[in-house]
C-alpha cells in the first residue's frame, strides 16, 4: 500500500452474467476541477504501513462467465498496489495486485485468469492528486481494458466505454442493476473501523492497520447522483 495515499469512495463492484460490464469502483466523481466536490464527506488515509481495507468474500456474487469493472478513487505519494484480489481472507498466501501505481506514476492494471495474467497500462499520474482509475474484464470476448481519469487505455475501448467516461464524475445511487459493492465513505467517524456498503448487500468493508479519517482532503466528488439506472451496464 503507498504510503499516505488517500482513498475516496472505495470500490464499486459489479458482475455482469451477460459478458457485459458494470461500473464498480470508488465513489464515483468529481466536480469542477481543483474544487472539493459537496458529493464526498470523507477520504482514508492508509499510513504505508501495513494499512488496508478488507471486503468480505465477494466470491458467491461471481461465476465463470461473470464480467467485472472496478473502479477507485486515489491520492498516492509514492509507488504501491491500490487495489489487490487476495485467495483468502488474511493478506497471507497468493495476492493478485489489479490497479497499482509505480515509481514513475505509470499506473497498471491487471486482470489474472485461468490461462495466465493480462497486464495494460492506463495512463500517468502526477503523486499528490486525485485521480480515478477503473479496470474491466469482458468474459464473453476476453476483453481487458481500463480508463484512468475518463480516458480509455486502448483505442478500441473508447466508444464501449461511453458511458463510464461519461459518469464517473458521478455518484450512484447504490440501486444499479449488478451492483455489489459501493464505498461512499460515509461513516467518517473517530473509532468506526469499517467502510459502509451503500448497496443492500452489506459488503461491509473492515479496517486494518493503520487508517485514518479525514475530511480535509477529499476526492472532488460531484453532490449529485447520477439519477438513472440506464445505462448503467457499459457494453464493450
């Protein structure tokens, strides 16, 4: 975990049985440029120590056939994996690392399947600004491909992810079909260990090692929702 990097509206997680692809990811966007956003209330600090968030097993809401986006909101200072799978439910054993930052700001997403790991680059960063980053997998096509910051990683992306660049800038409403996890940071309290999920799954996320509230820094997250469901499933 990059050490001080600051997290807003943690993961949006959204299996699609179709081959289509839902919006997962952090809560969800931003408003005018350089100007905090109304739409977040609160930010995590991790102290680049051991400090993470945990989900609880998402497992049982994905098969085979399932399609995935994820998506994150991210303020790192240095090089370190911001979002990871792990095989089991202590950060012990196998860890797939999905979207990581590296020295030079070059940020990576990876997508690990049973024939071996895809590995794409999404762009650049500048350390010390929000940014927001976003990693797909297209089961039907074995498509994958991401956006980092409304940009596509590949060409071909650009027009199949419509209306993912078109709405991250945006919260959800926690109601979207395929929707299984949404982190909007909301309980920004002293002592509150965990991260609420605003969908009606109680993916609950829990607080381990060194994580801080904050409500100073915050990602520029927009008030509004997005205030639709359709067209929520981005097509690739």
């Amino acid at each position: 975990i990059p050490a001080d990097t600051t997290v807003a509206g943690g993961l949006r997680c959204a299996p699609q049985p179709d081959g289509s692809t839902g919006s997962t990811g952090s809560t969800g966007s931003s408003g005018s440029t350089g100007s905090f956003g109304s739409g977040c209330a609160a930010s995590v600090v991790l102290d680049g120590s051991g400090g993470y968030i945990l989900t609880p097993n998402l497992q049982p809401w994905f098969t085979a056939t399932s399609s995935l986006t994820a998506e994150i909101w991210f303020k790192a200072d240095r090089e370190g994996v911001l979002l990871d799978e792990l095989g089991q439910p202590s950060p012990v054993g196998w860890h797939d690392a999905t979207i990581e930052v590296r020295s030079t700001g070059v940020i990576y997403g990876r997508i690990w399947l049973n024939s071996g790991v895809t590995v794409f680059t999404l762009g650049n960063v500048s350390f010390n600004t929000w940014n927001h980053a976003a990693v797909r997998y297209n089961s039907s096509n074995g498509l994958c491909d991401g956006l980092l910051n409304g940009v596509p990683s590949v060409a071909t992306a650009a027009k199949a992810n419509q209306w993912l660049q078109a709405n991250y800038l945006y919260r959800l409403l926690g109601t979207e079909p395929g929707l299984v996890l949404y982190w909007q940071f909301l309980d920004q309290h002293s002592g509150v260990l965990r991260a609420v999920d605003s969908t009606q799954l109680s993916n609950n996320g829990t607080f381990f090692g060194g994580i801080s509230w904050v409500t100073t820094d915050r990602a520029p997250i927009a008030a509004s929702a997005i205030g639709t469901t359709s067209g929520y499933v981005a097509q690739h």
